[in-house]
C-alpha cells in the first residue's frame, strides 16, 4: 500500500538576513491540483508595460507588506497585510510597487483554470 | 467576451471582538482546480479517538498561534507561526492542540488528489 507522505515544513515569515535585489520566488509545494509558492519583495515592481498573463488561475495573499497591482483598464489596486486576490487565468496585471520596509511577503496559490475558460 | 473577474478582499489576520466557543470555518474562495479556507481555532481539539479523512489533498499554513497535529501512527507535530503541512487525501490527522493567545489563525488550501491515489 503507498504510503500517504505528510510534509511539514516552516519559514513563512522568515526573511534572509540580506535581501536580494531581485524578487525571490520560491516553490513551497506542487501538488496534483495546485502548487503554492511564496513571493518576497522589497521595491521591486514589473517593467512598465509588461503584463502577466497566465495560463493558470491564481489566489495570492500578502502576508506582509503593502502593495500595489495594476490591471489593464487603469485600475491600480493598493493591497496590505492581510488583503487576497483572485487573479484568473489569462487576466493581464502587473505588480506596480512592493514595499521595501516591512518587505512584502506574498503567499500564492496556482491551479488549471476551468475548462475552455482559457486561451480563447 | 466572457470578462475575467478579479475578486480582492482583506482580514486574512483580522479576528473577531469576542471568540466563538467553536472553531470557525470561512471558505474565502473556490475555484476551477482549488479552494481556501481560512480557519479560526482558540483551544478546540478534534474529540479524541476523531480523525480527518479527506477525499481532497489539503496544504495548510499555520499564520498565528501555535497548535499540534497528531497522525494515526503516534506522531505529534508541533506546529508554530509560519509553519505549513501538506496532508494527503486520506492521511488520517486529527487536531491535538490549539492555542488560545493568540488564537490560531490558519490557511487551509483544498484540491482534488491525483487520480487513484484516493479511496483505494
């Protein structure tokens, strides 16, 4: 019989002694129906002008932080510790600007989308 | 065209004025491939001789307080602030511990297991 293998694991809220000058994405866990990563900014925002637009749907809370995300009618959207987004599939935003102190600690959650609902 | 709908909301850390004796269960969202859960525990314990067998693979974050997870074999873990577990479908768990302050504030995402690997 397989075995069902339970990990656990800790740091969400810990942060390098020194922190990198680019946006640190990590991999917490893939799964077969999501994956989770964990997001650290401080300063950093996209490139004006690039947009995400992702093939699968994504649930993102910050943890830590303030933040702002832009979407393509022009609405900026500020965030703080505690605030969530459902950003789905193929919905074209960037991250304007990412507090540097506290850092943003961003906990993100990605699966497929519905089907169909993508890629038309 | 079908709009992409973004859905932003806050409180991941905020709590009520006055507990609830139970544990409180807010499904924050749900969609195509995963659903979240933020769970509110101040004390409470699964009954004893009580174990979860889920039919969906969960990952969750402990994002406040402390609690202990015990497994069928025997196993206690110890969880604190900024820990996470994965839980397999059919892992039985039950919950050993919670703590009372600061209550314990957790982040439950759900999805179905990989074909097959449930209800074998």
């Amino acid at each position: 019989m397989e075995e069902k293998v339970r990990i656990i694991k800790g740091g969400l809220f810990d942060l390098p002694d020194k922190l990198s000058e680019e946006e640190v994405f990590e991999e917490l866990f893939c799964g077969a129906s999501f994956r989770v990563e964990r997001i650290i900014s401080s300063g950093q925002a996209s490139p004006p002008g690039f947009w995400y637009d992702q093939e699968e749907d994504e649930w993102v809370a910050l943890l830590q932080g303030e933040a702002e995300l832009e979407f393509e009618d022009g609405a900026v959207q500020k965030l703080k510790k505690g605030d969530w987004a459902f950003l789905p599939a193929s919905l074209r935003h960037r991250v304007a600007a990412t507090s540097v102190d506290p850092p943003c600690i961003w906990l993100a959650i990605f699966g497929p989308p519905a089907d169909g609902r993508n890629g038309r």
